[in-house]
C-alpha cells in the first residue's frame, strides 16, 4: 500500500477558505442559507464553512448535522448493528437554501442518502453541494457545486480526510492499492 499527503493542514485550510468565497459570491448573500454537513468529517467541514461565513459578513449563518445510516442503499452488507449519529438540523428547512457539506464524494451515493434524509426533514428551494475532495468515480448522476480537490482514483483507492476534531491532525491522505497499511 502506498501512501501520499495530497493535502496538507495549510492546503486544507485555503482550500476551505476558497470555497467559502465561492460559495458566498455565487448565493450573493446567506438569506435563508442554512449548512449541513453529513457526519462525522462533512460536520467538522460544515463547521469551518459556517466560521468563514461569519469571519466575511459578521453573519451566523444556521447549521445542523445530518445522519445517513438509515438512507444508504448497502445498509445490509454494512455490519449488524450500524452506528447511527445524531440528526439536528436547528431551523425548518422548507424554503431554504441548503449547502450540503461532506468531506469526499466517490460513487455519489452517500450524496444520494443525504438527499433523501434532507427531503424528510422539509422541501428546500436549493440544494448544493461542497465536497473538500472529489475522487471521481461516479455510479449516479450526482456532481458537487463547489470542489477543494478533484483527483482521480482506482476503486481500490481510499481517501481518508483526516480533521482535527476527529484524528488529531488535518490532513488528506491517498492509499493507493487498497488502503491503510
């Protein structure tokens, strides 16, 4: 297995930053913006995001936590017992413009389980979609707005984002050939 840094902590904290300005000039405005970031590393993301917001326009921009667990389409090859997070989004989504955050984007999948958990909490006028890494790889029609990395992968590749929240450190780390080591 061979391993490479394809992000390091400052790379990932201007990537963040840029997004943030992207994401800013293109709402023109966070009027009913609400963040939600997808558990565990698109909330410590999503979280970044919303500090950037209030550092640009001295705004709080809402933000929540959502839960996918139960939406995913290979529940059953997961383990018996899934690990099922917490969902907590603080506003009524209905009418909102949604910035989805999750840390990478593969098969589109885990986008695809968002989408629908999001549809149960409410019928947003907007959703979009900011991802740190984009691995390409796409079994659904599903492509994110705002991108810090597009690479391309084998299958067998892993991503692993790496945040300090979770791991200590933040970074983004390529195993190619099938993972950790």
């Amino acid at each position: 297995m061979i391993k490479k840094v394809i992000m390091t902590e400052e790379e990932m904290d201007r990537t963040l930053s840029r997004i943030a300005y992207e994401v800013a000039e293109h709402l023109k405005g966070f009027n009913d913006v609400v963040i939600v970031g997808v558990q565990r590393r698109g909330v410590s993301l999503a979280k970044r995001l919303q500090k950037s917001f209030r550092d640009m326009d001295g705004v709080e921009v809402p933000m929540g936590e959502l839960d996918i667990t139960l939406y995913r389409d290979d529940l059953t090859l997961l383990q018996d017992q899934p690990l099922v997070r917490s969902t907590s989004v603080p506003v009524n989504i209905t009418g909102k413009r949604i910035l989805l955050v999750d840390d990478v984007i593969f098969t589109g999948r885990t986008v695809r389980a968002a989408l629908d958990a999001l549809m149960d909490l409410g019928r947003p006028s907007l959703v979009q979609l900011a991802v740190l890494v984009d691995r390409n790889n796409r079994e659904l029609p599903i492509h994110p707005d705002y991108v810090g990395l597009k690479i391309s992968t084998d299958k067998s590749d892993v991503v692993e984002v790496r945040v300090k929240e979770w791991d200590g450190d933040d970074q983004v780390i390529l195993w190619e050939d099938g993972g950790e080591g």
